[in-house]
C-alpha cells in the first residue's frame, strides 16, 4: 500500500514495487485516481472519501510516500510481521544511495519500464510560482523547471 501514491515518490514508488511483483493499492485523492491506475496500481483509494485503515485490509507493507499520515495509524493496516516506511531518512541508518542504485535506475527507465509523471513544468524565472504551486500539495507526481543553457 502506497499512501501518497500521486506525488513525485509515489508515482516511482508505484511503478517500481509493480517492476518487482508487488500487489499494489494506491492511496491519493479523487483527481488522481486515474494517474495511478495508469501506473499500474491494481487497487486505488480516496482517501477523501475513505480511510484505508478502517477497511479491514492488511498488507505486507505500507509505504507513506509524503509523510503525512501518522504511523502509528498506518500501523493498523498491516499484517503481522508486515513493514511501515515513509519517506523520512534516518540518517546513520545506512541507507545511503549508492552508484548501483542510480544504474539500476537508469536500465529501469531505458527498458520502459519507470516514467516521469509530469504535472507542469515553469521556466525558471518562474521558479517561485512552481514552489507556491508544489507547496499547496495538489501535484500530480512531478514538476519541472526549465533552465536555459547559454554556450
């Protein structure tokens, strides 16, 4: 389960536990519902309109991908022995990306099989109009900001 299933880590996070075989429900809002199908979510939820803890469903893993939902809630939604995450590094945990990790990446995204979810994109002197936009927390997976390259 993937809570925050339509914004930049959750859009990846979507695609890649479906690259490794992972039964898949996404958590986002009514608007983004049909993004994360389109990833290949097998299941998705409202939260607007439902609260995946109180359905009854357990899973193996539930992955917060925006930080916003209070752990010791999405615990309830797992099956014994099952996982919390979120986004939040430990530092000192040892989790550090390494240069594997960027390769692995790079042959996912090559072989079509991880794509970019593009909401909008700013020039950059419209920097600060993409931050207020990203700030109000409605994006759909990514923003880009355009820069000009002078030679």
């Amino acid at each position: 389960m993937i809570y925050g299933a339509s914004g930049s880590v959750g859009t990846y996070a979507v695609q890649l536990a479906k690259y490794y075989g992972a039964e898949v429900t996404g958590v986002c809002n009514t608007t983004n519902l049909e993004l994360i199908k389109s990833l290949g979510a097998d299941k998705v939820l409202d939260y607007i309109k439902e609260d995946f803890t109180q359905s009854g469903e357990l899973y193996d893993v539930v992955f917060d991908a925006v930080a916003k939902f209070p752990p010791s809630q999405a615990k309830k939604a797992l099956k014994e022995g099952g996982i919390y995450l979120n986004i939040i590094k430990d530092s000192g945990s040892g989790n550090e990306i390494k240069k594997e990790d960027f390769l692995f990446l790079k042959e996912v995204i090559e072989a079509g099989k991880l794509k970019s979810a593009i909401d909008r994109s700013y020039p950059w002197d419209q920097i600060v109009e993409a931050h207020e936009y990203v700030d109000k927390g409605h994006k759909k997976g990514n923003v880009l900001i355009k820069i000009k390259v002078v030679k």
